[in-house]
C-alpha cells in the first residue's frame, strides 16, 4: 500500500523522466525546429476515452503495488505518468507555455535582460584593466603577472560552461542564470577586498566560471523563443550586451580608478545585484524538454499549488514571494543515470567535435582569434593613447590623461555597435533571401555572408590602424582604423556563433562549447605578449602581423558557400 500512495500523491515514475533523458539529444539548447512530440508513439494524443483512462489506472496501481524479490523498490514506471507525459507533449507545439508562443514584448524583455546581463558578464572581465598598474604596485608584481587580471576571468568564462551546460540542460536556463549570478556577486565582492595577488586571481577566476552563464547560453535562450528565420535580429540586440561590455567595462574603470582599484570591483558588485534582481522577476524557463518536465510534474501531482515557470503572470513576478523558482519536480522529474549521462556528455562531445570536424575546428579558432584580438586591443589601447603609467617611453603615445583616456576606445566601441545594428537588420533578411532564392528552408552558409564582409573589413582596419599610429598622425586617423576593426571583429563574431547553432544541430551545445573554451584560452594567452610585439615591431609592423594571421580565414566562408554541405555530411558529427 506504500506503492499505492506514492502513486496517488503523484510520484512522477523514472519512465516519464527517461523520456525527457532520451529527449536531450533530439532537443538540444539551440534546437533548429519547433518543439515537437518526443517519439513516434506520442505524436498522436492519448484517447480521452473514461474506459481506457480508468484502465490505464488500474494498471497503473496494480503495478506499483508489485515487489521485486520482496524489496520495496518505489514506484515502477507507470501508464499513467507516461500517458500524461505523452498527452503533455503532443499538445506543446501549441502550448501557451511554449516560448515560441509568448507575446513578442514577452520576448523581447527577456532578450533586453539577458543582454543587461551579459553586458555585467563581460564589463566585469575588463573593468580591472586600467588599474593594473596599482595593483602591482601594491602586490609587487609585474606585468605579465598583471594581465591575468583580466586572463583568470577569461578563462573563468571557458570553463564554466562544462558546469552550467549540464545544469542548464537538466534543470533549465532559469537556475542556472540565477544560481551562477547570486554566486557571481559574491565572488566579485570578495575581489575587492583581495589582500594579495593570489587571491585576486583565483577570486577573478571564479567570478568568470559565474559569468560565463549569460555569454554562453544567451544564444541558446534566443533559439529556444524564436523560429530559426527570425533569430537574426534577437540574437544580434542580445550580443551587444556581451560584445560591448569589454569596451564599457573598460572605460568606466578609468574613471573609477580616481577612487581606488578596489572600487571597480565594489561598483560591479552593486550593479551585479541590481541585475540579479531584475533576472529573478523577469526570466522564464525557456528550455522545452525542461518546461515539459515541469508541465507532467505539476499534472500528476494534482494537489500542487506550483505553477510552470512560463506561465506565472508579470504581477505575481513582482511578489517576491515568487522570485525563488519552484523545485519541488526535480527529484522526481531527474534520475541521478541521467545526470551523469548529461555531465558526461557535456565534457567529451566538445573537443571531439572540435577536434574531429574540420568546419567547426576552422570556424572556433578563427571565431577564438576575434577573441582573443578584443582582449589584445583592450590591454594595448592604452599604450598608444596614454600617458604613464598607461603607457612605455619606447613606444609613441598621444600622451591622453586619464580623464580623457576612456575615450580612447570610442573608435573601437562604435565599430561593435555598428556591426550589430548592421546584424540586426540584416542578417534575417539575407537568411530569408537566400532561402527563397534557392527554394530551400535555409542552410546555415547563408549566415556567412557578414562573416564574410567582416573578415575582410577587419585586415583593412588593422593597417589603417597600426600605419597611421606609426606615421604619428592624428589621433583621429587610428581611431578611424579602430572603428573599420571593431565592425570586423563584431560582424563575424556575431554570425559565426548563429552558424555553429545551425551546422551542428543537434549538437550545437557541445560545438558553442568547445568554440568557447578556444576563445578563452586565446584571449587569455594573446595579450601577454602584446606589449613585447609592439615594443619590438612598432605599431606599423605589429598591427601587420595581426592583419596578416586574419587574412588567413578570409577563404573559409567562400569555401562553405561552394561546398559547405558536401563537407558537413562528409564530417557529420555522430555525438
């Protein structure tokens, strides 16, 4: 009789939860098509028939009531829960609880928020740079101790998708967008009161592991609310937030280096928490299989009070009483076969795509090349625009003081907002042109056309950019060379990131997530050497070598337009 009121008080069987475990793969964060039924079986609804309903019942309670050599294992699984599972999916296509049903403004609050909250992510990675200097003055250290300031965050940002794609994936976007930036306020608090360099660097580096959720799952929290031809525009407004956050970061870090370094790691920490406040009234759980989980939890158990987390209404968000998401379907809802199933998954499909596949290998170390030049030109900026202790009497400086310094990265800044508002209108548009031009539903090359146009505007900004510095001209011209980078950097970036979602469904996580590990590692290791490369180069010489090492990539988008789905079937990723 325990059996019997474990399954009356709605005890969700493993069978419901294998379901939604075999759903992973074919459901993935990014998923290309609209959420469908989980398998042939539950394509058609269940007969509503009272006669075959009651039956399913009875069986149900008669096989719960089974012992398996006199051992009380808990409930077997069930006709009843994997009906209401079946029933609950076949009719989701459709569901007000599906993202892709929500209204437009509901979207598009969340797409704002996430980028605020991406923008904190990223702003948080630079806004210690201007006071390197201070700090090893203060720790006795030097300077290439000193850029792994911003280095552990980078790599923080690498690493902590291993850890919060998994979660993501068995609990939703939701918790893992919460838990990692409660967490990440207080990482970053406790920067600020670092009392050696050691602590700062650990300190920086589980702040990025935290920040790492927003960059990471931002894209995949667009494709989970828009169809594939309308996520140009959402994902280009998201990735502004992450995109200009390095360069904002930066230049509020000047102006907050006029209070003390340890300031900008206090100004982060309330800014931070101000944003965390507004993603726990805001955010939704978006994640399909995640919020089917909840839907058959909440229909078995009919005493629940718990509502799925897409369907509480703006008005009861701002009850703080609903600010913590409910929980209570998770033990029942996730089986510990399947957890290990998805950490094990999330930590070696990434470098075997990345290393197996030569489209998603050739397209991650370009898109970690833009990386890690965002970094270099954060870190290096200064030396060309600055005075002491900004910049090195070897090397020609316009001398700027630190007031005025922030607006150094101008140039820079506008290239990124440009390219993203360029992404933003454009992008769906070519995706749509294409495909009707080629009577086809869309193929992932055509997200290549801006690449394309950026990995060819970006060489041309180099050299403006590195020459004029050389000759001493005006300021102006380098920042002209700066604007031309910042639309090469942005435009590829931006639509590199919506052809890996698209090439490798279903497994576009696992190549988001190895692209991600190679930008960290390069954005962490390109600027320790950047002061010696121009120091020895000249800004004329070294900028030259950069634009050269990019020029490289500039075939690789024409090569996919002629051959790319010969090349992604040939190399077909097989999980």
């Amino acid at each position: 009789m325990n059996h019997v009121r474990d399954l009356e008080a709605g005890r969700v069987s493993t069978a419901t939860a294998s379901m939604y475990q075999r759903e992973g793969d074919a459901m993935r964060e990014d998923e290309m098509e609209p959420e469908g039924p989980l398998d042939d079986i539950t394509i058609q609804p269940p007969s509503s028939s009272g006669t075959e309903n009651n039956q399913l019942q009875k069986t149900a309670l008669k096989r719960s009531n089974q012992v398996d050599d006199g051992n009380e294992l808990g409930p077997s699984p069930t006709s009843l829960s994997t009906v209401e599972a079946r029933r609950v999916t076949a009719s989701y296509p459709t569901s007000p609880a599906n993202p892709r049903n929500w209204p437009e403004s509901r979207k598009m609050g969340i797409t704002v928020t996430l980028l605020l909250t991406g923008f904190i992510s990223t702003a948080g990675s630079s806004i210690g740079i201007p006071g390197m200097h201070a700090v090893r003055d203060e720790f006795g250290v030097g300077f290439r101790v000193g850029v792994l300031i911003p280095g552990a965050y980078v790599l923080g940002l690498g690493t902590g998708p291993f850890v919060f794609a998994p979660i993501s994936e068995l609990y939703g976007r939701q918790i893992a967008y919460i838990s990692s930036q409660i967490t990440y306020c207080i990482f970053f608090l406790g920067t600020g009161f670092s009392n050696n360099m050691a602590t700062l660097i650990v300190l920086r580096f589980f702040c990025g592991v935290f920040a790492s959720v927003p960059p990471s799952l931002g894209v995949a929290t667009c494709a989970d609310m828009f169809e594939p031809s309308q996520r140009g525009k959402p994902i280009s407004i998201y990735a502004l937030g992450p995109l200009s956050g390095p360069i904002l970061g930066n230049m509020l870090g000047y102006w907050l280096l006029y209070f003390g370094w340890r300031w900008a790691y206090y100004f982060m920490t309330i800014v931070a928490t101000l944003n965390t406040i507004l993603l726990l009234v805001v955010m939704r759980e978006t994640y399909a299989p995640v919020i089917q989980k909840i839907m058959v939890y909440n229909s078995i158990h009919t005493n629940s009070k718990s509502k799925s987390p897409s369907l509480i209404k703006m008005s009861d968000k701002l009850n703080p009483i609903n600010w913590v998401p409910d929980l209570s379907w998770m033990p029942a809802m996730v089986t510990k076969s399947e957890m290990l199933v998805v950490y094990g998954r999330a930590f070696s499909r990434p470098p075997r795509l990345l290393f197996t596949n030569p489209v998603a290998f050739m397209f991650s170390m370009y898109y970690a090349y833009l990386y890690g030049l965002i970094y270099l030109f954060l870190t290096t900026i200064p030396l060309l625009f600055g005075k002491p202790p900004f910049s090195q009497t070897d090397l020609f400086s316009y001398e700027w003081p630190q007031g005025t310094l922030p607006l150094s990265y101008l140039g820079l800044g506008l290239g990124f907002c440009s390219a993203a508002v360029v992404a933003a209108n454009l992008q769906d548009r070519i995706y749509k042109y294409l495909s009707k031009r080629n009577g086809d539903k869309g193929q992932p090359e055509y997200r290549l056309v801006l690449t394309a146009c950026g990995m060819i505007t970006m060489p041309i900004g180099l050299f403006i950019y590195g020459w004029t510095a050389n000759s001493h001209t005006h300021w102006i011209a380098p920042i002209i060379g700066q604007y031309l980078i910042g639309i090469g950097l942005v435009l590829p970036f931006n639509t590199i990131q919506n052809f890996l979602v698209d090439a490798f469904h279903p497994y576009s996580a696992a190549a988001i997530a190895g692209a991600t590990a190679a930008r960290s590692i390069v954005a962490c290791i390109l600027p320790l050497f950047a002061s010696e490369m121009f120091q020895k180069l000249d800004w004329g010489w070294g900028n030259t070598l950069l634009a050269c090492v990019a020029i490289l990539g500039i075939p690789a988008p024409f090569i996919m337009f002629l051959h790319g789905k010969q090349l992604r079937e040939r190399y077909a990723f097989q999980g």
